[in-house]
C-alpha cells in the first residue's frame, strides 16, 4: 500500500518522490505530521497518491486514517511551506453504484469505507481551497486504472482471459469504464497547466464498452480464446469462498473481486470531454501499447 505524498515543481522539474515503503524514496507516512524539510526546496505541486484500497486486505479504519488523517496533515504541511496547489488522487467510489452514464454532476453515494473517506478528504482539501483565492485544488476521480506490469482488476481479468479461467460474473453486458495510466497522465498535465482555482474531473477513457466486449478484445489482442460462459453470482461466490479455502487465501478467485467484478462501473468524463481534452486511446489501442513495455 503506497501512502505517499509527492511535491513537483512545474517549472524546474524537480521531483521529491515519498512513500511509506518504498525505500529508494523519501519516507512519509501522511497519517502524521509532515516535516517542512520533506523536500529541499518550496513544492509549487503536492499530487497527493496516497492510499490504501485493496480488497481485501483493510480494515475500515484504514481507509479513513489515510485518507482524511492524510488530508489534514498535507494541508498543514501546504501551510507551513507556502505551497498553493495541491492535486488529489481521489476516486470514483464517492460515486457509489454506477449502473447507468455518471458524470461529474452526479450526487456522490459512497457505499464503502473506502469511498467515504476519499469524499471526506475531498471535502478537507476544498475547504483548505477557499480559505484562499490564490490557491487551486484538482481533485481526479479515475476509473480503474491500468498499465504495464498492472497487478489489479484489469491485470487480473486479462490473465485469466489468458488462461482461460476466467467466467463472467452474472451479465455480460455491464458497462466498464477504465483509465490507461498514459492517458491519465496526460490528464493531469492538462488540468495542471489551465488556470481555474478549482476542478474536479472523472477520468476514464471515452469510451465504456461491455465486460464481454473488453474480454473479445484480450481474446484478440493475446490470441486466445474469449471467455464463453456466464455463472450466476449466486453459484460463482460460494465458489470463490471454497478456492480460497483450498489455496489458503492465496488463490486469485476471492469472493469480494467476484462480486467487484459483476458491479458496472459506467463513468462519463464530462468535464475533460467539455473543456477541449484528446483522447488518445481506447481498450484495444492500449493493450498494444502495453505489449511495447512488458508482454502481456
């Protein structure tokens, strides 16, 4: 889990990188209280990346001490340095369920810790916002996000694709929003380099296609053959619980990513799509940019 906390200048492009972890990176632990030394120079940027939200593997409180504990801690670390511009790494799990098209305007119905305490750290950082019309605040809420060498859902779904274990959980046709990692990058760099005092954006690619359509295309794309067959929730989570008896919880099939899976996740970003974004890529065109870097 990486509670880490960045600090970028756009104009130099110095970086000091922090992770509780990560010992080639400078130790911070964003649930208590942030040196002013951290970094050897005044961050014109904190991105803010810091999270726990594996599940499993948490316990709810968590999820709140990184998030809201970490909101607080950054912003008084903003204060004491002199730093106006803070990027947060948030989520669409304020959202809650999104079966149908959701954008930015929707109402946030957060159904998990998780969820919950990324809005309550939302809600921290726009405060520190307008206490000050010089500083700006992004807060990104990104699909699921993947890329080379991805250990989540998305890796998870291509390898079992792969290996031709993978059945669709209930419908087939549930929309599934996903953020590439370069596409997101880019969408930083272009909120970063505008100039409101405030924006919060959805990020995933344009377009949402179906579970069974992006299982087609890895199908495709690994020259495999697509998964075939559909099992029930009520047949396929029981079964979940019984591999991971066997396996001794170390097995990929876990019933919370069994019941994650069968959720759609359909995210419209509408205010990139409003403000004159690029698109640049799409399940298919990212899957092949991947193979560039590591096999998939």
């Amino acid at each position: 889990m990486g509670r880490a906390l960045q600090s970028s200048s756009l104009f130099n492009e110095s970086l000091c990188s922090t992770d509780i972890t990560n010992s080639e990176k400078t130790f911070c632990d964003v649930r208590k209280a942030i040196p002013v030394g951290l970094a050897p120079w005044t961050p014109d940027w904190i991105i803010i990346l810091a999270a726990i939200h594996r599940e499993p593997g948490h316990q709810p409180k968590e999820y709140f001490e990184t998030n809201i504990l970490g909101a607080r801690n950054i912003i008084d670390y903003a204060d004491r340095v002199g730093c106006k511009n803070i990027f947060f790494m948030s989520s669409i799990s304020p959202y809650g369920p999104t079966p149908g098209p959701t954008d930015e305007s929707a109402l946030p119905q957060p159904n998990s810790p998780y969820g919950i305490s990324k809005l309550a750290a939302e809600l921290i950082l726009q405060g520190w916002q307008k206490e000050s019309s010089d500083r700006r605040l992004i807060i990104c809420r990104p699909g699921v996000i993947f890329g080379p060498n991805d250990p989540g859902n998305i890796g998870r779904t291509i390898q079992a694709v792969r290996r031709g274990y993978f059945f669709y959980p209930g419908d087939r046709k549930i929309r599934k929003s996903y953020a590439y990692i370069e596409g997101l990058l880019e969408s930083m760099d272009f909120t970063m380099n505008r100039f409101e005092s405030f924006i919060l954006y959805n990020y995933v690619e344009q377009q949402t296609e179906t579970l069974e359509d992006l299982c087609k295309i890895i199908a495709e794309e690994c020259r495999c053959r697509p998964p075939r067959f559909s099992v029930p929730l009520s047949l396929l989570v029981p079964f979940a619980f019984l591999a991971q008896e066997i396996t001794g919880g170390q097995g990929p099939l876990h019933p919370a990513r069994v019941r994650k899976a069968a959720m759609p996740t359909h995210i419209v970003p509408r205010w990139l799509m409003d403000n004159g974004f690029r698109f640049k890529w799409g399940f298919r065109s990212a899957l092949r940019n991947m193979t560039q870097t590591t096999p998939i």
